[in-house]
C-alpha cells in the first residue's frame, strides 16, 4: 500500500512538473530570441564606417602614433580627423591592390573627403579644448579608452560628471559655468 501512495506521489508531482518545465523553456527561448532581436551581437562595438578603418591594426599592431593622424590635438581645440591624403603616405606603397585602398584612392582623386560617421558627442552648449588636456599630459585614453585595441571605436557621450570627477581630483577648474559651458 505504502509504494502505491509512493507511486501515485511520482505521478502527481512529474505531472505538475511537465507544464513547469515547458513553460520556463518557453521562456528562455523568447529571452534569448529577444537578446538576439533587440541587441544585436554587434552593437557593442562602433558604427559601420565608409572604409573598415581600423585603430588597432593602425594605433595597436602597427603601432602608428595617434599623433601622426591627429597632430592637431595638442594644438588646437579639436583633434580632427586626418585627410584623405594622410591614408596615402602609406597606401601609396602599401597593399594598394586592396579593395579597400583602391576606394581610398578613389576618394583622393575625386576631391572628395571620406564622410566618416563621428562618434564622440558632447551636449552643444559644453566648451571642451584638446590642448589645454593634453598640454597638462593627460594620455588619450583616459577620456577615450583603449582605442588601439578597437577596430571600429565605440560611439560616446560625455557625461558632465566624467569631466567633473577628474577635474575634482586634479584641482582643474571646477567652476564649470565660466569655464565649460557657453
Ligand atoms: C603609417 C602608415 C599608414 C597610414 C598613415 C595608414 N595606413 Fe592603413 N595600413 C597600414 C599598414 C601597415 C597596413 C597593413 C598592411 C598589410 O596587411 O600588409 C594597413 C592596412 C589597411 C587596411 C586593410 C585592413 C585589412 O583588414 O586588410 C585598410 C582598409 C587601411 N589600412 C585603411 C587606411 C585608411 C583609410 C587610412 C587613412 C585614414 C590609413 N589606412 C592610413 C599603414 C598605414
Ligand atoms: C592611421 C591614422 C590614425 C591613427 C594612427 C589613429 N587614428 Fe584615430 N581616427 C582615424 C580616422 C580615419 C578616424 C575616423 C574613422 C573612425 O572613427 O574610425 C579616427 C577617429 C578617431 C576617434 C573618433 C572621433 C569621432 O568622434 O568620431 C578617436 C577618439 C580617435 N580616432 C582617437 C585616436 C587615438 C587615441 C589614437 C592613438 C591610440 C588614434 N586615434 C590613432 C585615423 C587614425
Ligand atoms: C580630457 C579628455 C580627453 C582627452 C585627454 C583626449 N580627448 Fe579626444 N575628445 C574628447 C572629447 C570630450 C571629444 C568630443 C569633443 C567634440 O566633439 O568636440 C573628443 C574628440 C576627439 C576626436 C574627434 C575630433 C573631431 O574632430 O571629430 C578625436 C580624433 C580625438 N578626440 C582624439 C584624441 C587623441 C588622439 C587624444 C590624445 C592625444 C585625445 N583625443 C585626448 C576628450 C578627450
Ligand atoms: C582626466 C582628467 C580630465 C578630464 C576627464 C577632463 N578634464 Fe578638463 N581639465 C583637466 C585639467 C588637469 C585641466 C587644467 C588644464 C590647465 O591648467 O591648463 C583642465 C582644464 C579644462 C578647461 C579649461 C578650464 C579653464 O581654466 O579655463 C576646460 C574648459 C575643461 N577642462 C573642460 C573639460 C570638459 C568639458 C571635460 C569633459 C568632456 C573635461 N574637461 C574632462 C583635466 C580633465
């Protein structure tokens, strides 16, 4: 008698389980199909750009100086992006034969600049200057992260109190309405 009160207790609990485990599996695959639909594997990394630029093939393996591309940072109030003819220093020797290159040089005959898609962004009314930073040797990747290891660099906004914290800890202006915005 005991094993058929055992046996009947299996059943009623395997037959609550069934629905239980269809249903949690239901679940996880509309969670992990969502994941898939509404993030997108590769949204972690930056915007797809006219020519697949590379920083860490450029700034990482080669180990070209950020410099090079950007002289103007330590100069002036924004770092620029480099000219066509900049690609051409080197693509003029090197793998010229690559698709890609070819479209580098197609754009350099034509006149026309590559429309590179930005993707650093401060909110309008902020004043940001390259020089007075870099004058102060506060290296790029403090603000913009290791970016001779991305291939394509991640879209960012600045957030205020990204400037603030550094600007708390190094004793740099704090008074941010005369100094950082318009
Ligand atoms: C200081 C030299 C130098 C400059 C300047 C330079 N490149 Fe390169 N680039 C290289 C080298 C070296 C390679 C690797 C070549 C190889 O694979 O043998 C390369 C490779 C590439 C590739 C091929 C990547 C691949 O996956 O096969 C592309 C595309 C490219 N560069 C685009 C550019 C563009 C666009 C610019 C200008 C913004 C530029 N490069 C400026 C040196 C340079
Ligand atoms: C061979 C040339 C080259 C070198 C070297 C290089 N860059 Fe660039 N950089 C570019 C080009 C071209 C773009 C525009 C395309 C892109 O965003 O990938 C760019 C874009 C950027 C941007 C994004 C600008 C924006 O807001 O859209 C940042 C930040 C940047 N570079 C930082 C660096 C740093 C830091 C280094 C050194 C570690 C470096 N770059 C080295 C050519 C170069
Ligand atoms: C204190 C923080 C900080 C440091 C240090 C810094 N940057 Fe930036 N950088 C920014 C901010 C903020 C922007 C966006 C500003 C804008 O859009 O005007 C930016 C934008 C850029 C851009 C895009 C410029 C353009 O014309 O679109 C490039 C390229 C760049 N930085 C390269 C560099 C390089 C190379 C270094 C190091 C030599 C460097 N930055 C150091 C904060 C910094
Ligand atoms: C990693 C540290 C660091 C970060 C991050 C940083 N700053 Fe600075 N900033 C400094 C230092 C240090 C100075 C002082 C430079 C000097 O004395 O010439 C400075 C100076 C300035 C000045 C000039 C102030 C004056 O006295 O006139 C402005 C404007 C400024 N920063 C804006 C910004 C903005 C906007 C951001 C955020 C996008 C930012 N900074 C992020 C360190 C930083």
């Amino acid at each position: 008698m005991g094993n058929i009160a055992a046996l009947k207790d299996k059943n009623v609990l395997t037959g609550n389980k069934k629905p239980l485990f269809l249903a949690s599996t239901l679940v996880v695959t509309v969670a992990v199909f969502m994941y898939y639909f509404y993030i997108p594997p590769g949204v972690d990394i930056g915007p797809e750009q006219p020519i697949p630029f590379s920083h860490r093939l450029h700034a990482g393996i080669k180990e070209v100086q950020c410099r090079f591309c950007h002289p103007y940072v330590s100069r002036s109030i924004s770092a620029g992006i480099p000219p066509v003819g900049k690609c051409l220093y080197c693509h003029n020797f090197i793998i010229t034969k690559h698709p890609q290159i070819v479209t580098v040089h197609r754009y350099f005959n034509n006149k026309t600049p590559i429309s590179w898609v930005k993707v650093n962004y401060l909110p309008e009314h902020v004043l940001f200057n390259h020089q007075r930073h870099i004058k102060k040797e506060i290296a790029c990747r403090q603000c913009h992260g290791a970016v001779e290891t991305m291939d394509r660099i991640k879209k960012k906004q600045f957030e205020m109190g990204f400037c603030v914290a550094c600007h708390r800890e190094k004793k740099a202006n704090l008074d941010c309405w005369l100094a950082c915005h318009s």
